[in-house]
C-alpha cells in the first residue's frame, strides 16, 4: 500500500443533518457520508493483510479504543471510517465534535494493489 501525498483537509462543520446532504468531490470521486458511515476501521482490519494495515495505522497515527466495541479514532478523538473505491482506500474521520457540531475530515488516501 502506497498513501498519497495529500493534506488533511476539512470536509464538513455543522449539524448531523446537513452533512447527511452534502456530497464531497474528491479524486473525481462524488462521496456522501452514508457511503461510508456504516464501515469503521476496524473491518478494513479484516479485508487487508497485518502489515499493511499496521502501517496505514502508524503512519496515520490513528488510536484504538477498546470498549464496548474496538474502534480506531483521529487526534480529535473523532471514529474513523474508509471508502473502498477501486484500488483507492479513503479514510475519513467523523463524529460529534462538541454537541450538536459534527466535523468531517479526510484523513488520506491509500492506493493498494489487488493482485
């Protein structure tokens, strides 16, 4: 797996419902929030070998958090979730950042290869 070199950005800032309205461009890519919300870091865990998967954890210097469910988080504390796209994997960060304000970010991009 190979991360490409862009910044984390900022996608989103406001109420839950709004962003549930936005689409997000991104790589020519148009990507809403239910189309990742429903895959957490976690099953990427299952669908890519350890090291790969423990570099893109490194490198991303994401956290895990072993509650009632495991789960990985961005510094800002908010859950991260991936988009599988072709032989792009995205990873985003989303959550309540302060009650009532959820935020969105894209923490990068990752190429792999299938074969």
């Amino acid at each position: 797996m190979k991360k490409d070199e862009i910044a984390r950005q900022k996608l989103f800032d406001g109420h839950e419902e709004k962003c549930l309205q936005e689409v997000f461009e991104i790589k020519n890519l148009k990507i809403k929030l239910t189309d990742f919300y429903n895959s957490p870091l976690t099953a990427l865990k299952k669908e890519t070998d350890n090291t790969n998967f423990d570099i893109l954890i490194k490198e991303s210097k994401f956290n895990l958090i072993n509650s009632f469910t495991e789960k990985y988080i961005s510094e800002d504390g908010l859950e991260i979730h991936y988009l599988k796209n072709n032989d792009m994997i995205f990873l985003f960060s989303y959550g309540e950042y302060q009650p009532g304000r959820y935020m969105l970010f894209l923490e990068s991009i990752w190429y792999y290869n299938l074969s």
